[in-house]
C-alpha cells in the first residue's frame, strides 16, 4: 500500500504543454497578440514555467546534497574512476542505440535514414567525445536524483510546479538508481523533454489544421519554445544550485556534464522508442544528431542552420 498526500493541479506539465503549444500556434494563426497583451501569451506563460522548474529543481539538488539531511542526502564528489564509469555506461548504451537504429533502418524516412547513417561513419569519433567529456565531468558532485525527470513527472500548480514519481528510469536495475548520480541528469532530462513537446507540436499530433500555414506557424513556435524555455530553465537552475557544491577540476565541466548527459538521455529514447514506439525514434535521433553537431561545431555552427 502507497499513502500520498493529495496535489491540487492543473494535471501533469506534458499535458499542459502540449495545450498550451497548441494555444501558441493558434494565436500565431490569427496574427499573434497586441504588444501590451505580449506578456500574456501563450509562449510567455511557458517561459515562465521553464524557469519555475529550473528554480525548483535547482533548489531540490541543493536540498538533496545537504548531508544534514540524513544518510541518504550529502554528496559524493566525482574522481577519475567515476569519470570512466560514466564513459563505460554511456559509450554502451550509444552503441546500442546505433544497433537498434540499423536495426530499424527500413522505418525512418529518407531523411532521418541519412541522419542515422552520419551517426554510423561517425560513431568512434563520438565514442572519444564521451571519453572526452566524461573526464572533463571531474569534480562534480554525485547525489541522490529524480532519475526519470520529464514533463509528464510534474504536476502543474498554479504559480509553481511540483515533482512526482521518484522511482527513476524504469528499465534500470533498482540498485542502478538508487545510486548516487550527476544533478545533471535530471536536468538534461527536463531538456530532452522540452525537445519532444517541440516536436508534439510540430507533428500535428493534437491539431486538426493540416494546411501549409499552420504547418509553418508550429514550425515557429516549437523552435522558438525550444529556445526561449531552454535558456529560461538553465538559467534559473545555475542560479538556484549555487548551493550545490561541485568542485570541478577543469574549465568547462559545467558545460561538459550538459553535453555527457545529453548524449545519455538521447540514448535511452532511441532504445526505449526502438522496443515500444518505432514510429518515434525520428525524435530522440534528430536530437542525439544536433548534439553531435553541437560537440562538433561549438561556436553554433553546426551545419543544420540551428
């Protein structure tokens, strides 16, 4: 038996992003709103929830690495052989993500087949920029985290957010998540998610307008949810984690441990999507593809116009 205490909400953040995005697109389709309705909109309100959850998840890995919290709270700092454990563990799950999207080859469209392909001539070349960033990771702290943090683990509170389902990823081992791990795994987590909400909206799942306007008007305002939601949660997470007490080793590693666990996530939605939904493996693989790009050309040149 589970006793839990009772949240009054609007529901789970994925539902309410996805209506949300869709409210976006519409007000786009009608010529968006007066610039003294501008802070209203729909977008605006989903900046601002992007940086509530980075404020609150800031906060809650500064709680989590408090060690007068008990056994389970404090933290571990991260040596070398953390580093290279990382390395293992991600390097692994890359190769299998590779595997699995040879494997499903035939489904994807020409397009992502041939991002599929660029990740396969360049897969040793990835597997030393894992190396790479994994070392760079030296010095960050490892805590108790949420594991399996996404949109739909968070319950929308007016003016607030509130995490749930603190059980981590669930094709992991149960002695696998209850060890201690990068913060940044719960934040590249969020990310990730934001990706896919972006792609939500930009495949028309939820809407009936298929015409070459609202096609362009989801195009817009995924990318720019992306973007301003992105920016808004990082940042309010670095301020709200100055209590977190890394001590990275080199210059950096912030940055490093964003790009690692990027990398790792992409590589779990390629293999959870290959096992259970196919016809979205597009998603994970878009993203694991701008990362790479990202790691290749860091001044945001990265050959795909973003």
């Amino acid at each position: 038996m589970i006793l839990q205490g009772y949240i009054a909400s609007q529901g789970d953040a994925w539902q309410w992003t996805r209506d949300t995005l869709e409210r976006a697109i519409r007000d786009e389709l009608v010529g968006g709103l007066s610039e003294q309705e501008n802070q209203y909109t729909a977008l605006a309100e989903l900046e601002a929830f992007a940086t509530i959850l980075g404020q609150r998840l800031g906060q809650m890995h500064a709680l989590l690495a408090d060690a007068d919290g008990g056994e389970d709270f404090g933290f571990v700092i991260s040596d070398q052989a953390d580093c290279a454990a990382w390395a293992d563990s991600i390097n692994r799950q890359l190769g299998q993500a590779l595997a699995a999207l040879r494997e499903h080859e035939g489904r994807l469209s020409p397009p992502h087949a041939e991002l599929a392909r660029w990740l396969q001539d360049r897969a040793a070349h990835l597997s030393s920029q894992v190396t790479r960033l994994a070392q760079l990771c030296e010095g960050s702290v490892r805590i108790r985290v949420h594991g399996d943090l996404h949109l739909g683990q968070v319950l929308v509170v007016p003016g607030d957010a509130c995490f749930i389902d603190f059980e981590g990823e669930p094709t992991r081992p149960l002695q696998e998540r209850r060890q201690r791990h990068s913060p940044f795994k719960d934040v590249t987590g969020l990310l990730r998610s934001f990706d896919y909400a972006a792609a939500t909206a930009l495949r028309s799942v939820y809407g009936t307008d298929h015409s070459e306007e609202a096609e362009q008007a989801r195009l817009l305002i995924s990318r720019r949810y992306r973007e301003q939601s992105s920016r808004a949660f990082v940042d309010a997470y670095r301020q709200a984690s100055r209590g977190v007490p890394h001590a990275w080793r080199h210059s950096g590693g912030e940055q490093a441990a964003l790009a690692l666990f990027s990398l790792e996530k992409a590589a779990y939605e390629i293999n959870y999507e290959a096992g259970y939904r196919p016809d979205w493996l597009d998603v994970p693989l878009s993203g694991l593809v701008e990362i790479c790009k990202t790691l290749e050309h860091p001044d945001g040149e990265n050959g795909n116009g973003r």
